[in-house]
C-alpha cells in the first residue's frame, strides 16, 4: 500500500544503430607528417618552464635581500642611539 509504484522499463530497439562518418580525415601537408616538430615544440615549453623558475628564483632571493637590508639598517640604527 505504501510502496511507490515504479514505471515501466521501456524496451530498447533491437537493430544495432551504427554511426555513419560525416567528416574525411585531414590531409597532412604536401604529405609530411608533424612528428618533427613535436621535439621542438617540447623543447620550447621545457625552456619555457625553467626560464620562469628562474625569473621567480631571482624574485624570491631579490625580496629576501631586501628583506635582510631593512631589519639590518634598523638594527643598526637602534645600536647607534643607544
């Protein structure tokens, strides 16, 4: 009495539903492949990337001598108003 009742499952087609190829495949080129360049492409992201480790390594090291630069200037400047 209190159990919902649940819909039919509804029968699936038999016949298989095969897709059809609407789009031909892409020539290459004059016939060349792109594999070459694919080296290359690696290459210049793998610079890419240690370029920009660097960049932020001399940022970080910049900011932490700065740092060190302002709390020695006001250490001194404490020792020399004493």
């Amino acid at each position: 009495m209190f159990r919902p009742k649940l819909p039919d499952v509804p029968t699936l087609p038999t016949t298989p539903v095969v897709p059809q190829q609407t789009q031909a495949p892409v020539p290459t080129a004059s016939g060349r492949s792109l594999t070459p360049y694919a080296g290359a492409a690696a290459a210049m992201v793998v610079i890419g990337v240690v370029l920009t480790a660097l960049l932020a390594a001399v940022a970080v090291t910049a900011i932490s001598v700065a740092i060190a630069a302002v709390v020695l200037r006001s250490l001194a400047n404490g020792a020399n108003r004493r």
